[in-house]
C-alpha cells in the first residue's frame, strides 16, 4: 500500500515528489472524452489531475442522487489510476468554478433564511446527507486503500467568503467521521486576510494557494503565513490560472503561452502546481455560473474554453507545448510525450422538420401548478431553466400599467400572445403600459423568466436575488394581482417528448424547432448559432446548454458521443421570436 504525507516536502512513499497537477473536470466532458484528456495531462509531463465535485449534479433533486454517465466520478478516478496518475479531489460542498451557484443546489433556497457555508444546522444537515451519500464513494479510492486520491480539499477559497472556523471544523469532522483518511486541505488566495479567515493551518490542515502569476511574490506570502503558524510545508498553487473564463457580450480573454510558460516554470521552483484548468469543456444545460459586478450579475457563457491547455473539445493548444517544454526544463526526469489530437465534423446542412409555439402546448406538455400568488423557480420545481407564469387580467378598456416586482433573471412578456417587453438587469421591474384587445373582457398574461445562472462567487451568494422567478409579484394598475399558473421548463426528457408539433405555430412567440435528420457517420463538431437570436439547442436528449446571439461564441459544441448513426432529433428552443429555418453544423468554432 502507498503513502502520501505532508511534511517539509510532499512525500510519495517516503520519498519527496513534486506535483504536477492538471484540472479535468469530469462533468464538463463526456466519459469518452476521458482518457484522451488525461493521456494529454500525463504526456505534458504531469503525474496528478484534480478535479471539484459539485453537488448540484449529484442532488440536483433533494434526496435522489445520481453518479451516472458523465456524473460517474468513481470511473473517472478509476481510469486516471490506470494512465498512472495521483487524483486530488475537491469534494467541498461550495466549488465556485464557475458553475451554477458554485455548486450548490436551487433546492437549498426554499429554506427562508438558510445561511449557506455556515453552521446554520439547517445548511449542516443538508451537508451531513449528501456526504453521506457521496464520501463512502470516495472512500476506497483514496492512497491508503490502493487508490490513486492523495487530498481532499475541505472548502473552497472559504476566506473570500467568511471566517466561521467552527464551520470548517465540523466540516471536517464529518469527512473524517465518513472515512476520509488522505491529508485534508483548503485553498485560497494568497493574501494574508483571506489565508487567516479560510484556512484551518491551526488543526494541521494544508493550506494551498490560488494564482495565476506573480509565483515566487505569492509562494513566498505563502511561506510566511505558514512560518508564522509552525509550519514548514512545501508551497502548492491549487489553482494556477493558466486563462479566464468568459461572459455574454463581452470579448473572449487570452493569455499568451510564452509569458505562462515563464510563469510555471517560477512557480516549480519554488512549489508544486495544479493548471487550472488543464482541460475546462462545456457548461452542459443550465449549469453555467455566474459574476457580480455592482447591482448586475452577468452570466457566464456555455463554453468553458477557459484558454487551457487544451480547447473545449480536447485539442492541444500552442500554450500546451509551451507550458510542457518549460516542465522540462524544470523537471528533467519527467516523462513526456505527443499529445492525441482531436478532428472535427462538418455535418451539413439540415432543414427544421416541425415548430411549435410554447404558449399554445404549455398544458400538454406539463400540468400547471394553480397558486393565487406566484412561486418561485424553487418553489415550483427544480429551480433551472425557465418559468412560465401564466394570469388572466381584468380588461377595463383602456390603457393599464403593468409592473413586474422582483424578478430575476430575464422576463419576457406577452399580452394575448404579442411580445411588450424583455427586461433584464437595468430595466428589471420597469413599469409597462399594456392595452387588452376590445372583444374580450380578460387580457391573457404571459411572463417567461429565465434563470440565467446564479451567481458562483463573491458577495451575492446569499443574494434574495439568487432565488430565480417571480418573487414579489405582478402589479395590475396599483394592486398586486392574485391567481397564477406556473410552468418550470427545465427540458426534461418527460417534458420534451410532450411537445406536440402538430399544435399552432408562431414563430414571434418562444417557440420549439424540431430537426430531424439522418447521419452516415457521427464526430465532434460545432452548431453554428450566428443566426439564432437566444435559447438552448437538445440533441437526442442531451441540453448542449446556451446560445445567446451578444456573443462572443456563436456556436455550441456537440461531441460526438450525443449523436448516432441513424436518425436524430435535435430540439431548439428559441426565445428571441427568430424563426428558425435550418441547422448548420460546422467543423469549429465560431467566434464574433
């Protein structure tokens, strides 16, 4: 049986080794995407890949639990041990990662008042059972059970957020409690504020950086913050931010190889480092994150590229070779290799074979939940996607205003089916003049609110407004309206195979396109998105995530693995009231 131990030097069964890490995140890839991906970080010249586990893909219901597919983090520990690497893992129930509300679950704010990352007993309790769940899986792939994990991470950049030791100790006590035997670590900036509110160096957990540059300024604030607490641990960068992520309506953010390489090669001489990311992939479905600047969040794209080592598809980059030339010259004795590249498909064109209006089939496709005030996304399902609130207003003949209290994240508003208004961000809950038709003595409401990602990061994380939906209410004239139908459209299979296309056609309203197509040969390719206006495209089930026509990516990648050879049903659904006429496969990316 191996040992891995934390004393001057990261010791592998007794002897120093230096880690070099990469991050690969299972859930941003598809389990065939896999082993290219981790023969790629071993032939860089790694020897361990890190990866977090959000918790809102694995009980994104309360209660039901799914480790399947491309959720299986068990298989994909397993197989890293087989192409001979060491696995650090990041089972800390907040990830940040730019995934949807950091990894926490929707479900969570149906709790009023619940204090998340604390030792509110509420949030513990809730922590207790899926750890429960989730710990005993990671029990017999650690080190001292002949698998390849050799850390596990406690929470994450805790001191950008609080400072309740008590909370990381009970945190860390249930982990143990569950049999988690392999050193325990938490990770932050490297500053001294951060460092002294999230770390818990005082009970002998490591405590590991986070940074992008600066290596041996940031190493040695490090050194010191552990120096003044009796320890004399070696130096590891946990996330050594090789590129960025990205957001709608913003241009994509590089980083150049060269000067990266420069920057990795300080930081081996003085520590060890996990590249973050190695490999990022996509944000599948509604899991995108999301930034606060000021009173706006602003929502992550669907790509997460990151500018990695490796393209969101798997191809090696120029940064790669850099990068893996600068580790040898670092580390001599590693052993390197050719990476595996990745071809593309262009899969043609292909008409739309059917379209549907969502306001004429959204009692076919779900049953409405009747309440006289509204719900919330969390409250009246799963907490993702979209909501459709439905009323039915009191015609009085004339002009009426209509105003929408605090809603969030983007409403659109249709009265007798014709769009009045989007709103979002700054225009959130101004004030509609609406006039109903003459025939009729009831004005049909319509309201379409799209979660566009909870906020991951930062200062709203315990925001009113991570709670998506309707939560005030709808104000006709000066009074709140009373009596409301609710739709959650999360696009489940159950509620896309309900969609009947045969029902009224409106292209101005939300609509869904129905592709179906026939394939002689399937690879990884690229839906060109350029001339969609917003929504999500579903391939033979699987939510490919978010186009949005802001940019700055036009296309939405679609690995091989979700299409077959044969016949394959491609759902669009499309929110901006563009009619959708074909779909265009391309062999990249397209960028604006």
């Amino acid at each position: 049986m191996q040992t891995f131990e934390i004393k001057e030097e990261f010791l592998l069964d007794g002897q120093p080794i230096k880690l070099i890490s990469g991050a690969i995140h299972y859930f941003r890839m598809t389990p065939n995407q896999w082993e290219d991906s981790l023969y790629n970080l071993k032939a860089l010249g790694a020897n361990t890949v890190e990866t977090y586990i959000p918790w809102n893909l694995h009980e994104s219901i309360e209660g039901e639990y799914d480790f399947s597919g491309l959720k299986d983090v068990e298989a994909f520990v397993k197989l890293a041990q087989k192409i001979g690497l060491l696995v650090i893992l990041r089972p800390s129930v907040y990830i940040c990662a730019e995934w949807e509300f950091g990894g926490l679950p929707a479900w969570l704010l149906k709790e009023k008042g619940i204090r998340l990352r604390s030792t509110d007993p509420r949030f513990m309790e809730k922590v207790r059972q899926y750890f429960k769940v989730l710990i005993p899986r990671l029990v017999p792939l650690q080190l001292t059970h002949g698998g390849p994990v050799i850390m596990m991470q406690v929470e994450n950049e805790y001191g950008s957020y609080g400072m309740e030791k008590e909370y990381l100790r009970q945190t860390k006590q249930l982990m143990e409690e569950l049999g988690v035997e392999v050193p325990l670590f938490t990770a932050d900036g490297a500053w001294e504020e951060v460092l002294d509110a999230g770390t818990l160096i005082e009970e002998g957990i490591f405590v590991a950086g986070n940074f992008g540059s600066h290596s041996k300024e940031n190493a040695e604030v490090m050194k010191k913050f552990m120096t003044r607490h009796g320890k004399k641990w070696p130096i590891m960068c946990m996330e050594y931010w090789d590129g960025w992520f990205n957001r709608w309506n913003e241009p994509i953010i590089k980083r150049d190889g060269a000067d990266l390489a420069t920057e990795v090669k300080e930081m081996l001489e003085v520590g060890s480092l996990n590249l973050y990311m190695f490999h990022g992939g996509t944000n599948f479905g509604f899991y995108n994150g999301c930034s606060a600047r000021g009173a706006l969040d602003l929502p992550q794209i669907t790509s997460y590229d990151y500018d990695a080592l490796l393209t969101e598809w798997g191809e090696p980059t120029d940064k790669y070779y850099h990068v893996q030339k600068a580790i040898k010259e670092v580390c001599p004795d590693v052993w390197q290799a050719e990476p595996r590249k990745k071809e593309l498909a262009n899969l043609g064109i292909h008409p739309v074979t059917a379209s549907v209006s969502l306001l004429a089939i959204k009692d076919t496709m779900m049953k409405a939940q009747k309440t006289m005030y509204p719900l919330s996304m969390e409250e009246a399902g799963e907490g993702y996607g979209y909501m459709l609130y439905s009323a039915k207003l009191n015609n009085y003949f004339h002009e009426n205003k209509l105003k929408i209290v605090e809603a969030n994240d983007r409403v659109q508003i249709y009265i007798d089916g014709k769009h009045q208004a989007t709103q979002y961000q700054a225009t959130l809950g101004e004030e509609l003049v609406v006039n109903g038709s003459k025939e009729q003595t009831q004005i049909q409401l319509d309201v379409l609110v799209e979660n566009v990602g909870r906020v991951n990061y930062g200062f709203k994380l315990n925001s009113p407004t991570q709670s998506k939906g309707i939560r005030g209410g709808i104000m006709q004239d000066i009074h709140f309206h009373q009596g409301y139908e609710h739709y959650p459209l999360t696009l489940s299979e159950t509620q896309l195979q309900a969609i009947d296309f045969t029902a009224q056609s409106d292209p101005l309203q939300p609509s869904f396109y129905q592709i179906e197509m026939v394939l002689e040969y399937v690879g990884d390719t690229f839906i060109d998105c350029s001339n969609y206006g917003k929504g999500v495209i579903v391939v033979n089930g699987m939510n490919l995530g978010r186009y949005w026509n802001v940019g700055p990516v036009h296309s939405l990648y679609c690995p091989k693995e979700f299409l077959k050879n044969g016949t394959n049903e491609i759902i669009i659904f499309e929110t901006e009231g563009k009619e959708i006429t074909e779909i265009v496969f391309s062999n990249r990316p397209i960028y604006q």
